[in-house]
C-alpha cells in the first residue's frame, strides 16, 4: 500500500522558515499531481500548494511566501514556507494523485507558528 511520509513540521515564530517534506513509498513518477493541504484547529481542510506537470499554483494567502518543489530524482515533494505567519498554524498533509486515480493522503505533520 502506497504511503506519503511527511518530515519538516515544528515551532517556529513569526517570520520564520520550515520546509516540509514528503516521500512517497512508491516512485514519484506514479503521481501525475502532487500537493499540500492544510488544516487549522476548528477549520475545514484547505488547499495551499499544487504541482502538476511541472506547473504549479499556489492557494492567494500563501502566494509569495511558501515554495512548493518536487525533486523527481530524490523521491520527494517539499514545501518551504517563509514568512510564517500565526494563522499558518496547522495540521499540513501531503497529498497525491496517482496516474491509476487514486487519491493518497499523508498523515500529517503539525506546524505551530507563535506570535
């Protein structure tokens, strides 16, 4: 069974960094899209970041702040976040779409963003 591993989640204040990773068990050549969602505490599960194609699209709050890159050679997506901001704070899930149609969801790992 297909597995997305996250690593990168943390404590960081305001204005700081984290860059989140996720490797897939299987080859990332198995995925024709891969992304990044979020969810806040008490909120609904948002969309940050997409690659698809090598194109990518960022959600509007998080333009200009966060990078989403997928590295084809080591196996994994990541998503470097700068600039955080409080509201940043939440559970971020890594998610995938194989070329079968199969939709793969990650565990989650938990940013915490302090003011």
């Amino acid at each position: 069974q297909v597995q997305l591993v996250e690593s990168g989640g943390g404590l960081v204040q305001a204005g700081g960094s984290l860059r989140l990773s996720c490797a897939p068990t299987a080859n990332i050549s198995s995925f024709n899209v891969m992304g990044w969602y979020r969810q806040a505490p008490g909120k609904q599960r948002e969309w940050v970041a997409i690659t698809r194609d090598g194109i990518t699209n960022y959600a509007d709050f998080v333009k200009g702040r966060f990078t989403i890159s997928r590295d084809n050679a080591k196996n994994t997506v990541s998503l470097q976040m700068n600039g955080l901001k409080p509201e940043d704070t939440a559970v971020y899930y890594c998610y995938a779409v194989g070329y079968n149609g199969i939709n793969y969801w990650g565990q989650g790992t938990r940013v915490t963003v302090s003011s």
